[in-house]
C-alpha cells in the first residue's frame, strides 16, 4: 500500500469514527498528513491550522493499524476540543479513550537520538581553562568566558579566543 492509498484510508477512518464514536461532532475540514520527523510522538493535531499529523516513521514501521490507532487517539482531542472541554491527557481524556478503546499512549520503539561521538578539546590561552565542545567552531567565534567577564567587561575580546587543542573519540 503506498503513502497516498494509506493517507486516504486514514481520511475514510476519519469519517467513520466521527459518525460511530463521536456523535458526528467533528468538523469535516480537518486536513490529515503524514509528517517524517515524528519519531517519539505517533501523531499530533494543531487546532489553529486544523491539522492530524501521523508519523512517517511509526506508520512504514508498525503499520496501518498503528496509523490508524493514532488517528483515533488524535480525534479524542478534537471531540474534547470541539466540546470545550480540557483537551490534554488528563483523568478526562483517559476514561473517555478506555470507554472508546483508544489508546492513550503508544508502547513502539523508535530510535533516540544520539550524541555525536567526538568531542572537541579548546584551550583558553590566557587562563589555560580547557572546555569541551560537541561541534568544532570557527576560531574567531568563541572566547573563554570567564577572561572575557572578568579582563574585557564582558565584551567579547580575541585575545582569549579558544584554540582547538584536540579532537576527542568517545567511547
């Protein structure tokens, strides 16, 4: 089944679940799309712009049924939502999805980010404080912060730019 034939079966799920769970309450005009940089979240639904975002991620790992558990699960905010009622995942909103049979919260494994392995080494040549960074920086951009507070007034003063003394493998 492809994105678009799934995106579809979403829009017909929709449609469905809002005639038999939700007394047709919901607003038809709700755009449903799939977003790739979900990857803890299943799915999310901004009221303003009137948006169901299910993720990519979950959806080509666990399926369509995931899919369309997360709809579901989106659609329990809109009818709180729609019937000003406290939209959050509050005692509320867990005993009308259990009354529903709707989850709350999704149990999938996705991948954590990853810090990145090496670490830079920079040495202040005023004060020789070393301090680590993630990302190597341009030589003219960072300074030794405490020379700079306690020497310059604060400003920024090249004469205590960090040199990079070495690039560090971590385990």
């Amino acid at each position: 089944m492809t994105d678009d034939d799934a995106l579809a079966r979403l829009y017909h799920h929709y449609r469905s679940v809002n005639r038999t769970q939700f007394e047709s309450l919901l607003p038809n005009d709700y755009r449903i799309a799939w977003n790739p940089l979900l990857r803890r979240l299943t799915g999310r639904i901004t009221y303003r712009d009137r948006l169901i975002e299910i993720s990519t991620f979950h959806y080509h790992n666990y399926g369509l049924a995931d899919a369309l558990a997360t709809l579901e699960h989106e659609l329990l905010h809109l009818y709180l939502h729609t019937r000003r009622l406290p939209s959050g995942h509050n005692a509320l909103f867990k005993r009308e999805a259990a009354v529903r049979g709707i989850r709350v919260f999704h149990a999938n494994h996705y991948p954590r980010n990853q810090p990145p392995r090496d670490r830079y080494l920079y040495e202040c040549p005023a004060c020789g404080r070393m301090v680590f960074r993630q990302r190597r920086l341009e030589r003219s951009r960072i300074a030794c912060g405490i020379c700079c507070r306690s020497k310059a007034s604060g400003a920024w003063d090249a004469r205590f730019t960090l040199r990079l003394v070495e690039k560090v493998r971590m385990a």
